[in-house]
C-alpha cells in the first residue's frame, strides 16, 4: 500500500492524521512490522480510495461513480 499512497501523491504524514494514528504506526503498518487492525486497515483503504476516485476521475475525465469504483476495485486487487 506504500506504493499506492506513493503514486497517489498523499503523504504518510496526511494519511495518518486523516485516519487517526501516529505517523510512527503507519511507518511500521507499511513497513510490515506490525499490521494494523481490521478497522483501521478498513479506514487506509476507504482514504486511498477517495484519493484515487478523484485521480480516476480527473485522468478519465468523467465522474462516473460505478467507472471509478470499478479502476478502484482492481487496484486494490493489484496491491493486496
């Protein structure tokens, strides 16, 4: 996910204020020295998600939620 969030432009430091942890846990979280909590793993994706529907969105040109939701749906398949 490091790379996603990477490629997405968001900073470690943004992403975690957002979800609500120490930039330190996402540092482990991304560095596989722990895993977070379903919850919060839940909480990373729905971010990253809503960053990359307006990137999707912007690249693509349109806003179509069921277009976006389906280039969301295989990125996460990528880095899962």
């Amino acid at each position: 996910m490091t790379q996603l969030r990477k490629l997405l432009s968001v900073k470690r430091k943004d992403l975690a204020l957002e979800i609500g942890i120490p930039e330190k846990t996402l540092e482990l979280w991304e560095g596989g020295k722990e895993q977070p909590p379903s919850l919060h793993s839940a909480l990373w994706k729905i971010k990253l998600g809503s960053h990359l529907d307006k990137q999707i969105s912007t690249f693509l040109g349109i806003e179509d939620n069921e277009v976006t939701s389906k280039y969301w749906a295989l990125i996460w398949e990528l880095v899962d």
